[in-house]
C-alpha cells in the first residue's frame, strides 16, 4: 500500500472513531512532535498565553517555563496564608474544609490531598488526545502564576510537559465549575500511580516517570479549583475553529466558480449600505480570493441571481467569523485569568477601594508585619471557577457554523438540479462531457445522501445545552457550566462541518472541471486554481473504474483538508475587525 493510502485509511478509521465511542476509546491519538516547535520555549505569566502557543506546546512538543516572578508571588501567597491563619482568619481550603465542609475547621497535613487512582474507574471514558491533556497541563500551569505552589509543585508541572509524560485522565467528571474530578488523575500520575503514557506509550505512571528521569512528587499539591481541562478543551476548539472557516471560505469560492454565479451581493456599494464590520470583511476577502476568476468576466449565460445559499453565504460565514473571534478573546483572557478558590491578594490595602475598608471585608484583611515582616493582604472567597462568559461563547460558536452550514447541503443540491432544464447551473455535465469522461468520473460512485447524514448529526451536536441546577455537595455547588459538554460537542460539530465542506469542495471542483470543459479558456484566480490542483493529485478527475481507491473520495478530500491550512492557498487577506 502506498503512503498516501495509509494515510487516507487512517483518516478513515478516525471518522468512524467518531461514530464509535468505543473504537474512540481504544485509539489514542499521540502527538507529533514538530522539532522546530520543540526547540522553542514558551514563557507562562498567568497574563499573555495565546491559543497559538496553547497549540504549540500540546499539539507540536514546544517546551514551557515560568517567568522568574512567578515562584516569587507564590512564595508571597503562602506566607500571606500561613499569616492569615496565625491571625485567625478563616480561609476555605486550608483551615476550613471544601464545599459543604466549609464551616468546618482543618488542619491538612502535607500529602495528604485527593489523588485518585484512575485505575479505579475503568469504565470512565479516557481521554484518547495526547494534545488535549497537554493543553491543560499547560493551562494549568498558566493559572499557577494565581496560586500558592511551591517550586517543587510549579517545577513537576514543567517536567510532565517538557518529558512529555502524559497523565491518563478521564474525559468525564466535571460540570465546568472547577474541574475537581479531572485534576484527581493528573495528580495520581504526578505521585507516581495509575497510568500514564511516556512519549505516546501507556505504562504505569512510576514507570513513566522513571523512563523520563523523574520521581514521584511527595511534597503539597496546594488547593485547586480551575477549570484549565474545560479551558483546554475551548482552546482546542478555537485552533479547530480557525482551521474549518478557512475551509468555509475556500470552499464558498470553489463553489462560486462552479455554479458561475453572479458577484454583486459582494460588491463594495452593497457593504457600504449595510457597514457591519464582520460582513464588509467577509465580503472583501471573498472578492480577493476569486480575484483573477472568470467570474469577474461578462457572460451572457450567468443567471441574475443565484439561490439564496450562495448569495446569502457570505453573510453567514462573516457571522460565524465573528462568533469564532468572540470566542477566541473570551478563552484567551479566561486562560490569563485566577480561577483559584479562594484567591491571594498580596499588598491590596483597604485604602484601594471604599468597599475594602468595611467590616465584612476587613474580616478577609491579613495585617501581616511582625517579626518576620509578613505581608499583607486580603483572601478572599470567590467564583472565579464560573467559566461565563466563555461557556455562552462557545455555544454562539455553535449555533453560527450551524446557520452557516446550513448552506452547504442546499448549495450541493443545487449543483444536481434533476429538473429537466438546469435553472441555476444552466447547464448539466452530460451536456459538455463525452459520455466516457463522464463515466469515468470518481465522483459519481460516491453515496450520494452522506452529506445529508452528515449534515443531521452536525445539526444535533449544534443544539443548546439547557441549562440546568445541581444537587452536588450537599447544595453548596448547585450551579452546572457544561462548559465540558459544550465545547466537546461543539469539536464534534467542527470536525463534522469538515466532512460536510468535503462533500462541498469535491462537488465544487467537479464543476471546475465541468466549466472547464464547457469554455476552455476560463480562469478560476490563483487560489481556487491551487485547491483545485491539490484535490486532483489526491482525486483525479477521471479514472477507470477499476483504478479506483476503495476509500470514498469525500473520505480523500477530507483527509486532504485535514492535513493542508487553507491558508496555504490563500492571497493576503485584510486583517481582521477589531472590536466593533
């Protein structure tokens, strides 16, 4: 078998992985190491992370460290809380219990933290991305900077990453209002228990860490409450994201040229009517891409206006992009932001702000001084673990690409036009193809309903989560984010648009093909031009039929778009709107 249908097959086993959750529960997914990104560092703040160096790390092995003042600030919490206890404060989570227990006075001793062995649990679905685990790990790092760890704590985040150890962790357990559960597995493997895989490898944790020069921790894991796994899973989802709008954007073009439809919706007097910001973009970029094409020439045969899904497209995908952009900045400061419970305030006096200085706020005010010099500050019990707006965001994501995508399966359609005049395409293939190429195009043997199958589960995956109240921990954690579940489901949807745009692009490019054949000389712009080519060395244009891949070819050209950024074919595009 040759590479290229290797990897076509592959491609293939993860789409029906994602059909299967227990085919999906089976196939892990390791990363691959890129050794450029890999020999790049990125500095942790808790203030300036991006999604990019988010996927630098978890999907490409770039190795992480902390700015210097990092280990300071932790220092200044930790004696801020042994300060604030010696004073009599109470502080959740350290000389009060957790959750219900929060009335409760303690006296934790070191070591002795919730570590749950993932062994325990075998039925709980498990993580099968390796990147998705790093991407926490690195979130969660990026939230310590907030925290009151130890060097020895902060330094075992860094080694997992940089010896790339990855904690077995279960994909369920959290209700995105602090991902407790989530954290039990990634501190089993930091103590040396359960499993975990080293370099892409299962094994015992102990053996892992030993393969990587490590030792288990024994020192304190300090109280956590942050949602750095729901976090992970919106970031993931805001890489995936950029990826398929690309795809839309491309695949709009590619259908244009095929339908050679009409360009006025887009035309710079039309935007100025109607000036929304992300609509005016779309519109200029959708004209820079198809600059150069045919469609730009005069041709009596073009209809006046083309079907509502490709005229109306463009506004569509501007909404989606401007969906994704909302999303984008709302996991970007959540990912900068303390969501620790509770949290440290060094040096914050009451002279600050008048609310401060009152006597229910006083009663959080550490004096500090004393012999020893302590700080002072306020500790302050919050719900910074409430990831909104963020969760919102993601479901608005979900809910554009599904008003987007919902011009797809019609634009496909429409290429078919079975009535016995073409209306829109003007023309059918048998009219400018000779009986044997038209035979022996792939394209016709695949099935032609599985867009629409596509289309429907994406639909569902699409749908709200209703918000709902929780029961858990005696009533004290009675809200529920789903931030997991939404964020999950909305990553089912953008892999799902990705086969669903496979579908689009193979149908659109066929009909290069057809105008092509129809008027020889026709011109699709420099970036059609180059998708159009990419899918013909992946897809030829006519093939026996005994030649033939057993792979469908909307399998192909989904692998195809999968492997290769649209942004490679791409001209220079306008930057996009900034706030509006």
């Amino acid at each position: 078998m040759n590479p290229l249908a290797s990897v076509l097959l592959a491609l293939a086993a993860s789409l029906f992985a994602l059909a299967s959750p227990a085919l999906a529960q089976s196939a892990y997914q390791p990363i691959t190491v890129d050794p450029e990104a890999a020999g790049t560092t990125v500095t942790l703040t808790g203030r300036d992370l991006s999604i990019e160096d988010v996927v630098a790390v978890a999907r490409h092995g770039a190795k992480v460290r902390f700015a210097p003042e990092v280990y300071a600030t932790n220092a200044a919490r930790r004696e801020l809380i042994a300060q604030g206890d010696e004073e009599g404060i109470a502080i959740y989570g350290v000389n009060r219990g957790a959750g219900a227990l929060r009335e409760q006075e303690r006296r934790p001793q070191p070591g002795t933290q919730s570590d749950g062995n993932p062994a325990r649990y075998g039925a709980l679905p498990e993580i099968h991305e390796e990147a998705l685990v790093r991407a926490f790990l690195v979130i969660h790092a990026n939230h310590m900077p907030y925290g009151t760890g130890d060097k020895d704590y902060l330094e075992s985040i860094l080694a997992l990453l940089n010896r790339r150890v990855t904690p077995v962790m279960y994909s369920r357990g959290s209700l995105s209002e602090g991902d407790l559960f989530i954290f039990n597995n990634y501190q089993a493997t930091l103590k040396g228990r359960g499993f975990a895989y080293y370099e892409g490898q299962r094994m015992p944790a102990a053996e892992a860490l030993a393969k990587a020069g490590l030792k288990p921790f024994e020192g304190h894991i300090p109280h956590l409450t942050t949602n750095a796994y729901t976090d992970a899973i919106a970031a993931l989802l805001v890489d995936e994201g950029r990826h398929a709008l690309e795809w839309a954007d491309m695949a709009l073009a590619i259908d244009l040229i095929g339908m050679n439809s009409s360009l006025t919706p887009m035309a710079p007097p039309v935007q100025q009517e109607r000036p929304f910001p992300w609509l005016n973009w779309q519109a200029e970029k959708m004209l820079t891409i198809l600059r150069g094409s045919y469609l730009f020439e005069d041709d009596g045969d073009r209809i006046l206006q083309d079907p509502e899904s490709m005229r109306a497209s463009y506004i569509r995908l501007g909404s989606a992009w401007r969906a994704w952009a909302r999303l984008r900045d709302s996991v970007t400061l959540q990912m900068n932001s303390g969501e620790n419970n509770p949290g440290y305030f060094v040096g914050v006096e009451p002279g600050e702000h008048w609310s401060l200085s009152t006597p229910w706020m006083m009663r959080n005010y550490v004096r500090g001084g004393g012999q020893g010099g302590a700080p002072s500050g306020y500790i302050f019990s919050n719900a910074n673990w409430d990831a909104y707006p963020m969760t919102n965001d993601i479901e608005a994501f979900s809910l554009a690409l599904a008003n987007m995508a919902v011009t797809i399966p019609q634009r496909i359609e429409k290429f078919s036009d079975r009535g016995p005049v073409a209306f829109f395409t003007k023309i059918k293939p048998a009219d400018v193809l000779t009986p044997e190429e038209y035979d022996r195009t792939p394209y016709l043997v695949e099935p032609f309903f599985t867009y629409l199958d596509v289309w429907k589960e994406m639909q569902m995956l699409t749908q709200s989560v209703p918000p709902d109240t929780s029961v858990a921990d005696f009533g004290v954690a009675d809200l529920e984010g789903m931030g997991r579940l939404k964020g999950a489901r909305a990553r089912q949807a953008v892999d799902l648009l990705m086969q669903l745009m496979a579908y689009d692009v193979m149908t659109g490019t066929y009909w290069m093909d057809v105008r092509l054949a129809q008027q020889s000389d026709r011109a699709f712009g420099s970036a059609p031009t180059a998708v159009w080519q990419a899918v013909r060395e992946t897809v030829p244009w006519q093939m026996d039929p005994d030649e033939r891949p057993d792979i469908p070819p909307g399998v192909m050209v989904y692998g195809l778009m999968k492997e290769r950024a649209a942004s490679e074919f791409m001209p220079a595009i306008a930057d996009m709107p900034e706030g509006e």
